[in-house]
C-alpha cells in the first residue's frame, strides 16, 4: 500500500518515498510500511518516527503492537474495521490528544465486495485519500489502473471509491 500511496503523490506533483520495514522476525510477524510526502525533495531514508498518519490494515494489532507509537498529537489515524471508534476500546491506547483523529473504514468488508478478495489496500487507499486530502480520489484510481488489469483493476477502483465515500459521509454527519 505504501508503495501504491507513494505513486500516487507522485502522480499529484509531490516529492515521496515508501519501503517497508520487514525486520528479523518470524514469517507471518506484522511489517510496517512507511510513505513520506512532501512538496521539497526528501533526503532522509529512514523510518518514520513522527508520522501525521498511520493506516492500520488489521485490526487485529492493535492491542499486540504500539501502531500509535510517535504519531503525532494532531495526528490522523485510519483503521480498516467495520465497528465504530468507540466500539474498539482503544481509547486509552491513542493517547490524550484531542486533535488526534481516528476513522474506521471497512475495507476489508468493500475489497471482499468488489474484487472477491479480502485484500484492503486499494480500499484504504481511498479512505486515506478523503481523510487526509493529501491525494486526489483521481490519483488513486489512476495508480490503480496503473497496477492492476481488467476486472481486478475496475473491482479495486469500485473499492477505493466506496471508502473514499464512507468516509467522506462520516465527515458531514
């Protein structure tokens, strides 16, 4: 997903960078990903420590893994689940901020939907796209069609929409 939001940025005039961080553990252990963007060139190639946004594909992690670690205090946090906030009882894991955002999105639930797969990248994609601005909606879809063909590509653009307005729509309520 970093990679595929790295593109993206890229395609909208930004400087940005992506890579995974794999580490030593075993086959299957969580990996984290980290994206920079940037209007000026970016020099520096290590890890995120301060992130503004953190995107959570299994929610399963949260309460195995510090995802919340260094975020920012005005940060945005963009969970794939299809239960509310409240709903999560990790209030007292996202720390004491009140500018700190946290969505839902159930992108697990629209990837299923609208390629058959349970695979939410595209879908958080969008999502990340309306809940940050950082992106266009149209960005998204091009670098979609960019890696994927065919019915694959038109199921992950369908998907990356669906959450994109899910979240547009839990703006405005």
């Amino acid at each position: 997903m970093a990679a595929l939001l790295a593109t993206a940025a890229f395609d909208e005039g930004c400087e940005a960078q992506a890579f995974p961080s794999f580490g030593s553990e075993r086959m299957g252990a969580p990996v984290t990903a980290y994206c920079r963007i940037s209007d000026t060139p970016i020099w520096v190639r290590e890890p995120v420590g301060r992130p503004d946004a953190v995107v959570i594909c299994d929610p399963t992690l949260l309460h195995h893994v510090d995802v919340f670690a260094g975020l920012a205090a005005e940060g945005t946090v963009l969970l794939n689940s299809s239960r509310a906030v409240a709903e999560l009882g990790i209030d007292d894991l996202t720390g004491s901020s009140s500018d700190r955002r946290v969505l839902t999105v159930p992108a697990t639930e629209l990837a299923r939907e609208f390629t058959g797969r349970a695979i939410p990248n595209s879908a958080l994609l969008g999502a990340f796209a309306a809940a940050t601005g950082l992106i266009s909606l149209g960005a998204v879809e091009r670098v979609i069609r960019q890696r994927f063909t065919g019915r694959l590509s038109d199921g992950n653009v369908r998907a990356a929409r669906a959450a994109f307005d899910a979240l547009i729509e839990k703006a405005v309520r």
